[in-house]
C-alpha cells in the first residue's frame, strides 16, 4: 500500500468500510399526541379536579406552593382515563418490540396528573412496581408561556443538538425534567465517555416513555400559569429477556476536506 498522493489516498478511502456502533445505556420512546387528544384529557381533568382523591401520599413531588397544587388520583373507571390507558399500554408493547420483546403481559397500574405552580418542584426519583420489569411514562398537558419560549424544543433539537446554558442565572432549566442514568461528570465527558444526564422541555403533547428505574426531578418555575403532567407506571411480565441492540451507522472514511476541517492528521 502506497500513499504517495491525494489521489491515492481518496481510492484507498473509497476502498475502505467504516461504522460507528453505539452501545446502549438507555432507551427512551418519545411520542407526540395531536391536540384533541390532549385537549379531551385536560378536559376530563378538569371536569373531575375538585373531586378527585390526591395521589401525593404515594408520590415525592413537593407540589404544594399554591393552594391549586396538587397530585391527583386518575380514575381508570372514566372512560378517557381508560381509553388514555389502552393506548399508553400500546405505547409500553412498541418500546418492548423494539427491545425484542414481542409477548407481554403489560398493565398500566397507576396514573396520575401533577398540578405544579411557582416553586414546586420533584426531587430527584424513580418509580417503584411490585413486577422485576416496569416503565413509566410523563406527558406534558400544559406549560405555561415563560416555560414555552425557552430553548429546547424537540425542534431545536433535530436542527443541531441542544446547548443549554445554565451559566448567568439564565433560568433555562425552570421547569424542565431532568433524568440521570450514570455518575458521569463534565471531566469524564472531555476523556470521551458518554453524557449520562439530560433536561428535557416540557411541550404540550409530549410523551416520554421510560424503564421505571430511571430517575428524574422536575426543576421549579417562577412565574403565573400551570404546569400540567401526567404520569403512570406500568407492570410487564414477560418470559422474554431483552435484547439491547447496538446502534451502527456507516460512516465515512476521512477525506483531505474532513481532515481539514477537524485539523486531524492525514
Ligand atoms: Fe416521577
């Protein structure tokens, strides 16, 4: 093998398969739901607020900075809560399929809305199941507009990543969820190991479904308006083990442009 040129270099590159392969550490399925789906649950939710049966015995949200806080029982005996039931439980089987798990037993055990006002918060969690293997799921029902206009969008995302900056007192996490799957720090994100936290932006419409073992915290908000979630875990028996597939894209084998651009050797 001779690379005496550009033009030797670019036929051997030709030559040359490459792919990135990405081991999983976690895996989330993020749905979004039209807007009469979401606007049929608020409005259930709002017709049965005043008597429904408070959840917070069972739950670690500090919801209670205003006297309209609250975490409320969801009763599957409604028919949208057992309809919103039905299609989360699907919801369960496609992130299972995707796991190579095609037969479960899969019930979705409890659900509950999360009424929060200026300065409540959750603290750090997971949920808890009485099944070996469980998910649960969060979706967004209502953000206030100070929330709505920070960056983060799953839009933002898709057009180049999201950069939150946290420096300055910027607030650009009021209100966000935050999940943590390792003990990773910024040190170890310079040495090449993965990051193994995230913020994410509520946006109404937004579902994200994850294993129950994940923890979570909601930052608090400052300001009028509420933010609406609601949550349910779901118990799974299964006779199948999981199989976490890798991810593997093909890449390119480096040009002389590439080379420039990064400035690595050629
Ligand atoms: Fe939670």
């Amino acid at each position: 093998m001779t690379i005496e040129n550009q033009s030797d270099a670019m036929k051997l590159a030709n030559d040359i398969q490459m792919a990135m392969i990405t081991k999983p550490a976690l895996t989330m399925l993020e749905v979004f739901l039209p807007s009469y789906v979401t606007d049929e649950i608020n409005t259930h939710i709002d017709n049965v607020r005043d008597n429904a049966k408070s959840f917070s015995h069972e739950l670690v949200g500090q919801i209670k900075s205003n006297e309209k806080s609250a975490q409320l029982d969801m009763d599957f005996k409604h028919k949208p809560v057992l309809g919103l039931k039905r299609l989360l439980e699907g919801f369960a089987l496609s992130y299972l399929n995707y796991q190579g798990i095609v037969e479960a037993k899969i019930d979705c055990c409890s659900m509950w809305s999360v009424h929060s006002y200026e300065g409540d918060y959750n603290p750090l969690h997971d949920h808890g199941v009485r099944t070996d293997m469980g998910m649960s799921c969060i979706l967004y029902l209502k953000v206030p507009p100070q929330i709505e206009k920070l960056p983060g969008s799953a839009e933002d995302f898709v057009k180049g990543g999201l950069k939150l900056n946290l420096n300055g007192a910027s607030g650009s996490t009021d209100g966000f969820t935050f999940f943590s799957w390792g003990i990773n720090g910024s040190a170890d994100i310079k040495r090449l190991k993965p990051v193994q936290e995230s913020f994410v932006k509520p946006e109404v419409g937004k579902l994200l479904m994850f294993p129950n073992w994940l923890k979570h915290a909601v930052s608090p908000f400052y300001g009028d308006g509420e933010r609406r979630t609601l949550s349910a875990n779901f118990e799974i028996e299964t006779k199948q083990a999981p199989i976490l597939a890798d991810t593997k894209v093909l890449a390119q084998t480096p040009t002389k442009e590439s080379n420039e651009i990064t400035g690595a050797p050629v």
